[in-house]
C-alpha cells in the first residue's frame, strides 16, 4: 500500500518515484568489498567412531583459532554446544570457520572427526 501511495505521489508531483531514487542513489555508491578469504565459512560434518573427536568434550577438541560449533545434530535432535558438550559418533556438527585461513582450518578440523 505504501509503494502504491509513493508512486502515485510521486505521479501527481511529476517527481521521480522515490524507491526508484533510492535505488539509482544504492546504485552510485556501489557494492561494497567482499573478501572471500574472509567470509565466514559454514560447513557440516558427521564424528566417526574412534575419532579424535568421539566421547571428548568440546573444550578438549583442538579446535583451529577462529572456529565454533554452531549446532549438533545427535539422532534427529538439535543441541545448542557448549565446551561442556561431549561429541559422540554419528554428531553431525555445523561449524563456522571465519578469517583468511578459514579453508586451512576446516583441512585441520575434518581429521580430527575421523579414523
């Protein structure tokens, strides 16, 4: 209802419509800088049995500098971690790896989850 009452404003005052110069001003600026090498890098991956990683808490797992456990996913069922946490087998674990070495730290972590 909005955009229809900006735009036939902007038609009775022969303006331009103003989402449309929102857009051309967003579109002036330009697109800010995306490094990829220091995107946040989200990845999933299943503990198996006889990892490192199986039956220790997170807080004992040398997780690389800049990683977390996001959610671990334990027979159907979302758990929140915390370094108190035991990993079991069968976890399927979403972790996030920021920095520019985001893609050398999941090369360290995978081992660790498994034989």
């Amino acid at each position: 209802l909005a955009s229809m009452i900006a735009y036939i404003v902007s038609e009775q005052l022969k303006v331009e419509p103003v989402y449309d110069a929102l857009l051309a001003q967003d579109l002036k600026r330009g697109q800010p800088r995306v490094w990829a090498d220091r995107d946040p890098l989200l990845f999933e991956f299943v503990v198996q049995e006889g990892s490192e990683m199986d039956g220790k808490l997170i807080r004992e797992i040398p997780l690389p500098e800049r990683c977390l456990f996001v959610t671990i996913t334990r027979q159907g069922d979302d758990l929140l971690p915390t370094g108190e946490t035991r990993i079991h087998r069968g976890d399927h674990i979403t972790a996030i790896v920021t920095g520019a070495e985001a893609g050398e730290a999941v090369n360290k972590l995978l081992p660790l989850s498994r034989v």
